[in-house]
C-alpha cells in the first residue's frame, strides 16, 4: 500500500469529523464546505460530499433548512442536531486521544 493510498484512507476517515467541525459554526451550503475543506487543504468534491451529508442526515447527526437565493433557486443549508452536536463531542474526544497517541509515537527514540 503506498503513501498516497493511505493518505487518502486518512482523509476519508476524519472527512465526517471535518465536516460536523464547519456545521458545528453555523449553517451552511454544500458548496461552502466544500469551499472551506478546500481551504484548509482537505480537497472533496461534490459527489464525496453529498453521499455523506445524506448519510449524516439519515443518522440524525444533520438537519437541513431550505433558505431562498437572491442568485437562483433555494439552497439546502446543513446545520448540526443535538445528537451531531453531543457527536461531534464525542468525535473531539477521540480525535485528541488519537493525536497525543500519534504525537507521543513520533517523539519516541529506540532505545537499543
């Protein structure tokens, strides 16, 4: 398995993380996540992402508000449930054990 391949593992694996941290501000429309992952350098196109705010939304993570557009038809904005924001907690939590394991792996020196 090549280094690119698992990069992409990685990216996948923290995607739902990344994208309950953005709802977690304020409401927002597909094209504004995908904006806001591209800026932080978490490249995702529109057919990753809406598969899985369907996905969120079909576990009661996500709710959805239809808001009307000054440049076209309505918009879908996304924004977090209770139960997304008591997982996104959860999701914080985890992310900080598995960061001080990897922190402390790369700080360890062999010792032979």
């Amino acid at each position: 398995m090549g280094a690119d391949n698992v990069k992409s593992q990685m990216r996948k694996g923290i995607l739902e993380y990344c994208i309950l941290l953005i709802l977690d501000r304020e409401p927002a429309y597909a094209s504004d996540i995908i904006r806001i992952l591209q800026e932080a350098k978490l490249i995702v196109v529109e057919g990753t992402l809406y598969p899985l705010l369907t996905r969120l939304k079909n576990m009661n993570l996500l709710d959805y508000q239809w808001i009307e557009s000054t440049q076209g038809p309505p918009r879908k904005y996304y924004k977090l449930t209770k139960e997304g924001a008591l997982f996104l907690t959860e999701l914080g939590f985890a992310w900080d054990e598995i960061s001080e394991t990897i922190n402390h792996l790369k700080k360890y020196k062999k010792t032979l």
